[in-house]
C-alpha cells in the first residue's frame, strides 16, 4: 500500500528527501509519485492463533500509516476465541482474521520478519524475502489454564507485553 502524501516537482527533490529521512536511522520509502511508502512486516508464529495475530493488529492499529503488518504460522490452527476477546476490549476487531500458513506470503518482500515464539524461529531460521529478520518470544495464550477470568488475564497480559514491545522496537524508528 502506497501513502500519497504530496508530491515531488522532480527526481532530486525525492532523492533529497530520501537522503535526509535515512540520516535519522529510518528508511522512508518513496515511491515513483513521491508519496511515502509503508514498511512491510510479518509476524510469525507456530499456529498463528494468538501472538501474530495479535502483533498484527496492533501493529496495524498503532502505527498503520508508517507499516502494513501481515502474519502467519508454520502450522496455523483457528484464531484463539481468547485472543479475540482481549484485542476487541481495546478496539481492535480480530473477528475476521484467519490463520494464515507462511506459504501464503513466499513469494512477497518484507522490511521485517518478526517470529514471537521460539518454535517458529526454529522451524523458519530463513525467510527468502525477509530483509531483517527479529526474534521476540512472547508467552503462549493457548497454554493458559484456569477459568475463563484467568485466562482472559493472562491473554491480556501478552497482549499489553506485545503492545509495549511494539511501541518500543517500531515507534523509534519513525
């Protein structure tokens, strides 16, 4: 997805601009209009269930102009009812999001490739189209046990730890 925000009167206005956004450490893409351009990122995890979808959707609701966040599993499973719950209480509808298999998204280029569990690192130490690749492991939401009030905590728990974490490793690079 392209961001149009103005356009360059000519080819060294845009190479001007590039230069001086990459001196503050953040590539700005820009494209042939000299609009900005979004980073793209997938998250990955085991069954892209929980933790990805949930950086996904914060990701998108945070910082949604600067990044297009995608995610996926190395053996996706169905979208944790938990998980669903938890991002609805801070406005994020995860309601229509499916597990997605990292076969989907071969062929496609990325800025980032963030794996949030140590199984998908393991299973996926390559991305083809990954141009850096970042490992954060987060605790998994489908192990927790208790009864519904104790899960949902501790679902809300990572979803706030992956929330902080984004806005940190992300929110500098702006």
């Amino acid at each position: 997805m392209t961001i149009r925000k103005g356009y360059a009167r000519n080819n060294i206005e845009v190479a001007v601009h590039f230069i001086l956004c990459n001196f503050y450490e953040y590539f700005i893409y820009i494209d042939e209009y000299g609009g900005l351009m979004q980073k793209n990122i997938l998250f990955l995890c085991t069954h892209n269930s929980a933790r990805s979808q949930m950086a996904e959707g914060l990701l998108r609701s945070l910082m949604g102009d600067e990044y297009e966040a995608f995610s996926a599993g190395t053996k996706p499973g169905q979208v944790n009812s938990f998980v669903v719950r938890a991002m609805a209480e801070i406005g994020i509808d995860l309601s229509s999001h499916r597990s997605k298999h990292l076969n989907e998204f071969i062929s496609q280029d990325f800025d980032y490739i963030v794996t949030v569990c140590d199984n998908a690192k393991e299973e996926c130490p390559y991305f083809a189209g990954g141009k850096k690749v970042i490992h954060h492991s987060f605790p998994d939401p489908s192990a927790f046990q208790g009864t519904d009030d104790e899960i949902m905590s501790g679902v809300r728990s990572v979803r706030d730890e992956i929330k902080r974490w984004i806005l940190d490793e992300f929110g500098g690079k702006r």
